[in-house]
C-alpha cells in the first residue's frame, strides 16, 4: 500500500469513527433536546475496556467490545440518573463535569490505565470461523469492518429515530411537559437514549484503540467532547445524515487546509483560524447545521 492510498485509508477510518460518535450523540442531543458534552467520556471508556480486556484478559476484540459496550451503557445509566435531577444550563454543566472526571480517573488511575503512559500493544481483530480467517491488522480491512459497524450503527438510530419511541423523543424536545399529560414518563425515554449513546460512543472507541494499537487520556479531553458536538451541530441536529457530513467535513476540513500553501512558520495557526472562521460563519447564517431539522 503506497503512501497515498494508507492516507486516505487513514482519513475513512477516523471518519467512519467518528461518524459513529455523530450519530450516537445526534440521539441524545439532536432527538432529544438534551445538550450532552460528555460523549468523548463513553468514547474513551469503550476505548480502555476493550484494551484492559484484550490485553489482560485474552478476550478477542468483539467480546471486548460489547463488554465495553455494557460497561458504558452501566455508566451511562448511572450518570443519566445524576443528570435526570438537573434541566437546561445546569444538565450541560453536569456532563461537562463528567467528562472532567473520567478523564481524571484515565490520568490517574495509573495501576489500570496506565496514567499518561496510556495503553500500548492493544491487538487488531482476528475473525476464524467456519474455515474463515480474517487478520485485520490489514487497515484496508479495517476500514471495511469500521465501515460495517457505521453501517448498522446507523441503521439502527434510523430505526430508534422512526419508531414510536423516537417521536416521543421529538416530543420531549419540543416540549416534555405536554408529553406527560399524555401519560409519558419522559424520565424513562431521556435515561434510555442516554445510554444507548453511550454504548454506541463506547463502540467507537473500541476501534479507535484498536486501530491505533493505543489509548491514552489526552484523546478523551473535554475539547474531544465539544468537538463531537460541533460535527452534528455543523451537519444538522435530529438528522443522521447530518451526522455524516458533518464528521466528515471536521476530519478532513483540517487535512485540506495542510494544502493551502501557508508559510511553515505560520501554517499551524493559519489553518485552525480558517478552520474557526468557516465554522463561525456557518453557524451565523446556518445556525441549524447544513441539514438540521431542529437547532438549539
């Protein structure tokens, strides 16, 4: 694989996940109505699940995922309970905080996480069965199992966002006193989608640690979480195909931005002023996102 073709191979893999990170959080805050800052906390609890397991365990990778998956969504449930007390400013300032505390506990907790060691070694996925064997440190093939999980990771919020469950969701947003009259308990829906975010977030990291054979904390800061936020608000918020686009513009808008011709001395700093002005001015005249249904 030439240099060119391992670039772009790389740009679709942390495209693909990031765009489960859109999509998964485009449940809660774009459905929803609940402004979450705290998905690169699940992304990076998925992310030391399945390298501890992998590695000291001897797990495989899928098996370690969904543990990792289950692990998130117990947290996620958890946190969802604190957060049910709180509304508007306050719920905001809540997920903030635990961010701040996860990435606390991946910094500190050194005889789990290493502290800012991180986690190396952390194994690709092996598929042998019936004959069939995969080997996945091939990041071509990578790409395409990421690209599957995307797939159904997807599919599934359409359905979760179609269904009568997601238009009571789109009902909370728009107004949860009045859904209660009905006869809702809107507590059940917000805590539910709560955490199946968080388990679809903590997929992502999965591959994320898998991928780069290596997790750290500096990945799962709290700019890791507005970043995420901003794809969906940039593609469009209760619209999963914004979700797409706007991960998808956010991984590559910085990579382009390296073939605009700047000066080397100034070339970092030029690139994240553009960068900031295009998403400035989008938010000005599009305040929706590109393809958003809703806005906050």
């Amino acid at each position: 694989m030439n240099y060119t073709v391992y670039y772009i191979v790389h740009l679709l893999t942390m495209f693909s996940i990031y765009a489960i990170l859109g999509v998964s959080l485009n449940l809660v805050v774009g459905y929803t109505g609940l402004v979450s800052v705290t998905q690169a906390a699940f992304y990076g609890i998925g992310a030391y699940a399945t390298a501890l397991i992998a590695k000291t365990a001897g797990f495989g990778f899928f098996s370690s995922m969904l543990i990792g998956a289950i692990v998130a969504g117990l947290i996620g449930l958890l946190i969802g309970l604190v957060l049910s007390k709180f509304r508007d400013d306050y719920y905001v300032i809540v997920t903030v905080g635990f961010n701040i505390i996860a990435y606390g506990i991946f910094m500190n907790w050194h005889s789990l996480t290493r502290g800012p060691l991180g986690i190396v070694a952390v194994p690709r996925p092996k598929i042998d069965l019936f004959g069939l064997h995969l080997d996945f440190n091939n990041n071509l093939l990578f790409l395409a199992l990421v690209l599957v999980f995307l797939a159904l990771i997807y599919f599934l919020a359409r359905f979760i966002a179609k269904s009568s469950f997601g238009r009571v969701l789109k009902a909370i947003r728009e107004d949860e006193k009045a859904i209660q009259v009905f006869g809702y308990n809107a507590f059940y829906f917000k805590l539910a989608i709560f955490v199946i975010s968080a388990g679809m977030a903590a997929v992502a990291g999965s591959f994320f640690a898998s991928y780069l054979r290596f997790t750290s904390p500096n990945t799962f800061v709290l700019m890791e979480s507005i970043l995420i936020l901003s794809m969906i608000i940039l593609g469009g918020l209760a619209n999963l195909k914004g979700s797409l686009l706007g991960a998808f513009i956010l991984v590559l808008l910085p990579e382009l931005m390296r073939f605009v011709g700047f000066p080397n001395e100034i070339a970092a700093e030029m690139r994240q002023i553009v960068y900031g002005v295009i998403l400035v001015l989008l938010m000005i005249f599009r305040p929706s996102g590109i393809m958003g249904e809703y806005k906050l």
